[in-house]
C-alpha cells in the first residue's frame, strides 16, 4: 500500500489513501479490507506511524486487515503491525475496526467477521512461508468456520494476503501450497476471494478448485494496486476475466442479502477500468 518512507499526498500511495479516507470520513462505505502489504520493506511502528499512518491513518475506523501480509510479518524482524493496528505503537493511539471489535490481533491470527449477509474469513498467507504447520492447522479453523455460517445461511468470502488464482508476474507465480485452503473454499461454495500481493489487478471468472470456470465457482478478485511500483503480466490462466497492470486504484464491492455483488475498480492514477455485477447464486 505504501512505498517505504513514503508521505507524498501525490505519490500513487497518497491518492489511493485520500479517495479511500474521504469514502470512510463521509459514511459511504460500510469497511475497508486492507489485504496488505501495508508498510513495504520496513514494517516496525516507527515505520507505520512516521509513514503509513501519515497518508494512510484515516482508514483506520473502518479497517479490516489481514494479519499480516508477508512483508509486514517477518518473525524476528519486521513484527509490529499487530501492535500498530491495537493503537499499541509510540505516537499512534487509534485502533482499527477489527480491532476495536476483536481485541488484540496477533501477527498470524485468524478471524471472521459478518458484514450483513455475507462471512468474511481473513486468513493470514504468511504461515504457509513462517509456519507451514500452523498453516494446516488453520485449514480445519476454515473449514469449521465456512461450515458454521453457511448452517447460519450466509454467503462466504474468504480474505488472504498471496493470491492462488493469478497470471504470473516475474516475481511471484500462484501460491500453489494454499491449494488446502482453496479445497475448503469450494467445498462450501464460498462466493467471494480477496487477495493481493502481484502489483496489479485481475479478475477471475467464477472458478472451482480444478481452475474450471464453473456457475458456482468463486470470483476471486486480485487487488494489489495501492501505491507500490505495477508489474506486467508473464502468463494469462483460462480462468482470468479481467487483468489491469498500468493503474493505481482500489475495489469498490457492494454486496446484497441475497449473494449477488456488483464491482467496480476505481482508478486514482491511470486509465484502466473493470465493473460488473454477479447474480445472486439459484
């Protein structure tokens, strides 16, 4: 989301900050997932207060954000985003929504939220790299999880930080070792994928666990265009709808009772567009 020692109102990062913190200040959106990374390279609290907070603090109220991105969570290094975002930072005493409701939030730590009729579950990516044991272990939080509030009747969407459903860029490939995850995902019809990481924007069709464009599959939205250099694309998967590699922007999601959604990418620096709307499941 943000370039390292970045303050600059009119970096790509700035403009990002101030279209989204003018949509929280005046009401018109409901939450802001922040799939990270937040503060890259460097992700102690100095960096988060002195640099991130600073375009992108008024976001905070209505922050949900995934605990954490790879870049914000290095055991032993860089391990103070839960800090910041439980007001805990020198300098920094706002909370995030998440947090304000949840209570402390470690770095790696799972959680859910119900926003109306919809289930998020956030997943942090990072254990597959840090912990890949914790990281199994979490597949069976999923699975209860997903299963718990499909019983209760709602739509699922699922939020994690590296994207399985992705083009290649010639820094990351898909991450195959969430293929657990995505097991999960489809077994319980789970409608909805956030992730990011790639430095640009896809869109998928509605797809299944074996990459086949299916009209019970998930779309799964890629959204990594907050502020950090774009990367081209190196490969085009069949089941990739849309793709944008030459524009800063962010998702703006409007989600119905009923499971239907409409998109629409809004661009802050750049040209590129993607807006649609996916009925609601029969």
């Amino acid at each position: 989301m943000n370039p390292e020692r970045n303050v600059d109102p009119d970096s790509p990062s700035g403009r990002n900050a101030a279209a989204i913190t003018r949509l929280v200040e005046n009401n018109e959106i409901d939450a802001f997932l922040g799939l990270g990374d937040f503060q890259y390279r460097t992700a102690y609290c100095e960096d988060y207060v002195e640099y991130w907070a600073q375009l992108w603090g008024g976001t905070m109220p209505k922050l949900y954000w995934v605990s954490a991105p790879n870049h914000d969570w290095e055991p032993g290094r860089n391990t103070d985003l839960d800090n910041f975002m439980d007001g805990q930072c020198p300098g920094s005493t706002a909370k995030s929504a998440a947090n304000q409701e949840l209570g402390f939030i470690w770095n790696g730590q799972p959680y859910s939220k119900d926003f109306g009729n919809w289930h998020f579950a956030f997943l942090s990516s990072a254990h597959w790299k840090y912990n890949t044991k914790r990281a199994r272990e979490l597949t069976k939080w999923l699975d209860k999880d997903l299963e718990k509030a499909k019983a209760a009747g709602k739509h699922l969407a699922v939020v994690y930080h590296e994207p399985y459903y992705t083009s290649n860029t010639e820094a990351h490939r898909r991450a195959d070792d969430h293929k657990p995850w995505i097991n999960v995902m489809w077994k319980h019809r789970v409608r909805l994928t956030l992730s990011g990481s790639q430095h640009n924007y896809e869109r998928s069709c509605p797809v299944n666990a074996s990459d086949r464009c299916v009209d019970d599959g998930m779309t799964a939205f890629q959204v990594s265009t907050g502020g950090i250099d774009l990367r081209e694309f190196t490969s085009r998967p069949r089941y990739i709808e849309e793709r944008i590699s030459d524009t800063h922007g962010f998702l703006r999601l409007t989600l119905r009772g009923d499971g239907s959604f409409d998109w629409n990418f809004v661009a802050t620096t750049g040209d590129g567009t993607d807006s649609g709307t996916r009925s609601a499941p029969e």
